[in-house]
C-alpha cells in the first residue's frame, strides 16, 4: 500500500465492504456512502420492500438516472455557452470591422 493510499471500511444497505482508496477520495466515498444508505432507507420505508437486492436495484436506477440528468443538463450549459461565445465573437468581430 502507497502513501497515498487508505484502507477503510464502509456499510451499504447493512453490509460491510472493505476498500482501499486514495485518501483525497476518502470524503468523497464517505459521501456517496451516505447517498446511497439515505437512498436505501427512503426506498424500504416508502415501499415496503424488505429484499436488499429490489432496494439496491432501485437506488442504482435512480442515482444513474439522476448523474444521465446532470450530464444531459451540463452538456446543455455547454453548448449554450459556446453559442453565446459565437455571438460575442461576431459582436467583437463587427465592432473592430467599423
């Protein structure tokens, strides 16, 4: 094990999993972590679903359709910055044509 590197053990859905990590991950991971756990809960109080694999699944299901959504909107963002770019551009070009 490297200098940078740390082992932890994190609990998902009441089940252990030792990780070795980097430790500038270590926040990162206890955050999903609590993600994930929170996401747990919300689904077996709301639903009544008792099988870890059902509530997991749709934890999967939800976090990956949420990050599809950020990605879809953050490409949005990008793509009307660079038309708004574009268009400060021809602005700029125009002014110093005159």
């Amino acid at each position: 094990m490297s200098e940078n590197t740390l082992k932890i053990k994190v609990t998902i859905a009441n089940r252990a999993y030792p990780l070795t990590i980097k430790k500038e991950e270590e926040g990162q991971i206890r955050a999903a972590v609590k993600t994930i756990n929170n996401a747990v809960t919300r689904f077996e109080t709301r639903y009544a679903v008792q099988d870890k694999q059902d509530v997991l699944s749709m934890c999967a299901l939800q976090l990956a359709s949420k990050a599809e959504l950020a990605t879809k909107q953050s490409h949005d963002v990008q793509s009307q910055t660079s038309k708004v770019l574009v268009d400060v551009e021809a602005a700029l070009d125009a002014a110093l044509q005159d």
